[in-house]
C-alpha cells in the first residue's frame, strides 16, 4: 500500500471517510448553541431583589430560579455564576421545568459547573417531556447526532415539531430544514384518545445531497447549475458568511468585496472547504471563471483535505476522465506548479497509483522552488512528520514561513498553533490565539479546530471544555473529520455507562 505523502493535518491521516456520526439534517444551519431561557413569573419579575431572596430561601421554586437567572445575567444583583448555579440547581431539585431547561444551558456549555452534556441531555429531555417548547426544541436537535445518545431523526422530528406547534421560531426553522433534506417524516395515526401517535420509528433522508458540502451539478443541465450558483451567490452577505463558515457578526470580519463572488473568494482563501468546493466545480464548468480542470483539481484537493467529502468524490469523478489525466500528466511534465501539486495530491491519496511516492514529493519540492504555496505547506507538514523525509522541524517552518510570506493564511495558522503547543514561552500566547480566533471568524475550519484543542488543553487559554465542544462542534459540522474525532473523545472521556448514552454505529 502506497505511503501517505501529504500530511494533512498535525498527526492526522490524509484521507477523510464520509462520518455516520456528523448530523446530515442541520449541516449547514449556523451551530447550535441555545440560549438562556427568562421564565415569565408576573409576581417575581417585578419583585425588590430582598423579597425574592426571603422567597427563594422559603423554598419557592420559581423564586430560586429566578433569583439564579438574576445573578448570572446581573440583573438586580452583582453577576455571580456560583450563586447563580446554586439557585437554578435549588429550583431543579424542585424539578421545574424552565431550571432544567436552563441548568442544561450551564451544563452544555460548562458555564459555573463542569462540562457535562449527558447531563445536559437528561435536563433537556425532562424538561421537553414537561412541555417546555425550547427545552423540546434543544432535545430534538440533540437526537440529530451521535454524541450524547444514537440519532433518532423520528424522534426529533417529533419533539421539534411539537415545539413548532408552540410557534417557537427556531424550532419552526427547523422544520424548514428537515423538508430541504429530502426527509420523510415518520408515519403518525390517530389513536383513541385522537392523539397522533408515531408508528414508523424508521425516517430517513431522501436527499443526502442537500447541503453546501454536497452541492453538486451531477444531475444538473449547464444552465440549470448556473442558476444555482447565481442563486446561492445573491444571498444576502450575512447569509453567505455563514454558509462559508465565516463569523456572523459583520464587524468582526473586513471584507473589501461584499459581493457575491467577493465573499466567496474571501472564504476559500481563508480555508472555508465550502467555498474551495464551489469554485472547483465552477472551474471545471466555467462559471464565473474560465474552464480550467487542473485549477479545479486543485480547489477539490485542497476542499477535500478541510473536509469537504463531496471535493474527493468530485475529485475522484474528474479522474476517470482519461483526457483530463494524460492533461495533468501533460502540465505536470512541462514544471506547471499546480499540475504538480494535484498530481502528488492526488497519488498520495490513493487515487492514482501512475506515480511513485519519490515522484510525487520531487513535484513538491520543484513547486517549491516555484513558489508554490501549497507545496510549501505540504512539504513543512513532510518535515514536521518525518514523513518520506528525516524529521526537521527548522526545516518546516522553514517552509511555513516561506508560505506565511507569500500571503498564506493557512501557514500563518499553522505556525501559530505549533507555537502554542510547543513553547514554553507563555509571553507569545496571546498573539497566536489571536491569530487563531482571527482566522476562524474569516471562516477556517482548520483554525476552529485548533482552537478547540487549545481549549480543551488549556493551551495559552484558560481550559474550558464546553468552549472547545463549541469550536469542535462547528468544525465537525463543517465536515472537518479532526474536529469530529476529538468532539467524539471528549464525549466518551466522560460517557456514563447507562445504555441510554452508548452509540452503536449502524452496519454498513
């Protein structure tokens, strides 16, 4: 078996499977995240902050959680997490619905107590069965994937629908969601009590195609695609931000072009695999652009090492065309540096075996020499690995800077989180964290990522598990498999032994 050149990302395989666990439904839907829920009590709201603390030590419920509610948004009293906690944990021994809703919050984002999200899910799940809208909402959304407990797409479709019924807006949007997956509701009856009842415990997705990261042309006439792009392209520029991965806030992001096709570029050249995947296929069908198979060629190679799932099966789709390959051969002969650099790629990933692994690192290094960027990526990651090459790490920031130099804003990331993870000068923290959070606003998968290991290990930031679960989460989402894997460790370091939270992967 041939030996994986390109080293994709720090001491993680090249080659990035399609992940059963990564929720297909909300793919694309800005990451989930929910919100502190204010109960509505029409007495305690406008009670003077001595009273509800007599109330609350009285053992009022309400008055518990609304006194914790208080102190953790500040409200009448110093913001304070730990009495805040403790009373919203006060009003859940009492089992109110809207503590757990919001003790769940605290929970799923290890906001005053450890990060736990099984037993945030519990909460959650207690306080849907109470009938709280938004806990029912949060609790389906929780059944799309394969962290906490096994995917149950009937079962979410079922409590986000309840929660629909409540008018909740988000959950509403959700449904929206569902019916843009190609997903087939399970069947409901009406029983004697005239109560719908689920009976088909086995929907599924009719399009797995749907989303970004499986946009595809296919099936699509030339004209119909192009109009597809031109659709996608005149969202409006907050809409496009966060299709690409990109922060939501606009100020957080400068962005000179706001168009279209500004944005787009903007992502793709700050490692957004969404953004690579759709000018890869405009490439290869000359939207926007001028045809140019090799430069599609590239942007799949360099969408799919993000992430992007459909790039390789796009990819790999474009090389059974055998004019494009004796193209490639062709360029790659006459030293053009992306033909160069798509023909490593592509040998190192197994798609082709025409070219040895000594052939396809001599192309690195010619593209090198040519100022190639993404050679001089990939040949860093060789020497940072010791992969084909006698480890150097001199040697691969070496050729990171070089990139860095060039404008690289993946070599910039890369160096910055080497930096974290190796030294011992705490002073140089600061500023390779802000390069990080910089590049992940601008949409990095990559740079998300690595945040999320900063965070979990407490690299240059103070560890918190619920911010690196967020980060991983995202990144997951986005299809980055790193990201996947570590969100799935995290969860199993502290995965309960009870049935209800052991995952069994489904048979191929």
């Amino acid at each position: 078996m041939k030996k994986v050149i390109l080293i994709l990302f720090l001491a993680v395989s090249a080659i990035i499977a399609q992940d059963s666990t990564r929720s297909q439904v909300f793919r694309d839907s800005k990451i989930f995240k929910p919100s502190i829920f204010k109960a509505k009590y029409p007495s305690y709201s406008l009670l003077a902050g001595y009273l509800l603390v007599k109330e609350a030590n009285r053992g009022d419920p309400f008055a518990q959680h609304e006194l914790g509610i208080r102190y953790l948004i500040g409200q009448g009293f110093p913001a304070d997490t730990v009495k805040a906690v403790y009373w919203i944990r006060r009003a859940v021994d009492h089992d109110l619905a809207s503590a757990r809703y919001n003790y769940a919050i605290l929970l799923y984002n290890g906001i005053g107590v450890p990060w736990n999200p099984f037993e945030a899910y519990y909460n959650f799940k207690s306080a849907a069965q109470a009938g709280l809208p938004e806990a029912q909402f949060v609790y389906g959304i929780t059944l799309t994937d394969n962290f906490a407990v096994n995917r149950n797409y009937g079962e979410a479709y079922k409590q986000i629908s309840k929660a629909a019924k409540a008018k909740y807006k988000p959950a509403e949007e959700a449904l929206v969601q569902f019916k843009k997956s190609g997903f087939i509701p399970p069947v409901e009856t009406d029983t004697d009590d005239n109560s719908a009842s689920i009976v088909d415990e086995s929907p599924k997705l009719t399009n797995p195609d749907w989303n970004l990261d499986y946009y595809d042309f296919e099936n699509s006439k030339d004209d119909e695609s192009e109009k597809k792009i031109e659709q996608l392209l005149n969202n409006k520029a907050k809409d496009l931000k966060r299709i690409f991965g990109l922060a939501e806030l606009d100020e957080k992001i400068n962005i000179n072009d706001t168009t279209g096709t500004g944005i787009l570029k903007f992502a793709a050249e700050n490692g957004s695999p969404e953004a690579l995947l759709i000018i890869a296929q405009c490439y290869e069908k000359g939207y926007l652009f001028q045809k140019n198979l090799i430069t599609s060629a590239v942007n799949y190679l360099n969408a799919y090492r993000l992430g992007s799932y459909k790039a390789g099966q796009r990819l790999f789709n474009l090389l059974q065309d055998e004019q494009f390959i004796n193209l490639l051969q062709d360029k790659a002969k006459k030293n053009d540096t992306d033909a160069m650099y798509a023909w490593a790629g592509i040998a190192a990933l197994g798609f082709n075996n025409r070219i040895t692994n000594q052939q396809a690192l001599d192309f690195l290094k010619s593209a090198v020499n040519k100022n190639h960027i993404s050679s001089m990526i990939e040949l860093g990651l060789c020497y940072s690995s010791g992969t084909l090459v006698e480890k150097n790490r001199e040697k691969a920031f070496q050729y990171w800077e070089m990139a860095k130099n060039l404008g690289s804003r993946e070599a910039q990331i890369r160096i910055a989180f080497t930096k974290l993870a190796d030294s011992t000068n705490q002073n140089s923290y600061e500023e390779n964290i802000k390069v990080l959070a910089s590049a992940a606003d601008e949409g990095s998968v990559l740079a998300q990522t690595f945040l999320g290991y900063c965070y979990e290990k407490g690299l240059g930031v103070t560890e918190n598990k619920g911010t690196a679960a967020h980060y991983y989460r995202y990144a997951a989402q986005r299809g980055n498999q790193t990201a996947n894997e570590s969100m799935k460790r995290m969860y199993d370091e502290i995965r309960p032994l009870e049935d209800e939270y052991q995952i069994y992967e489904a048979e191929e």
